[in-house]
C-alpha cells in the first residue's frame, strides 16, 4: 500500500511539472480566438491547482498579456 501510494505522489508531481512547463511555454495559436485561448490557459491554471501548485489568478492575467499577438494590443 505504502509503496502504491508513493507511486501516486511520483505520477501526481510529475504531471504537475509537465503542466508547469507547458503554462511557461503556452503561445497564442494562429487563428485561436482570444476566449479560447483564456479557457484553455484558465483550464491549465485549474489544473495546476488541483495537483496542489499555487497558481494566482494575477499569475496567470499576466502570462496572457504577454502571449496574446500585438493585434489585441
């Protein structure tokens, strides 16, 4: 039990870390609308949170603004 439970933790920090880089490395896709891009980068940030990551909505605001394209400036 102990070991299976050590497992989980091992999966649970690692899907944690794959979703971290993937929030660091997220880009606007060409053609994507601006509310798709905020639901996906909100469902990403939900995600972190349920695997136990601190992610502050300002955290998250700030990101978007700096991957949107100019042409939403």
């Amino acid at each position: 039990m102990k070991s299976m439970r050590v497992g989980a933790e091992r999966v649970k920090e690692a899907n944690a870390q794959r979703l971290l880089k993937d929030f660091e490395n997220i880009a606007f896709k060409e053609g994507e609308s601006v509310d798709d891009f905020a639901m996906r980068i909100n469902a990403m940030a939900a995600d972190l949170r349920t695997l136990g990551e601190a992610v502050e909505d300002t955290k998250v605001v700030k990101k978007m603004l700096r991957v949107l394209p100019q042409r939403y400036a």
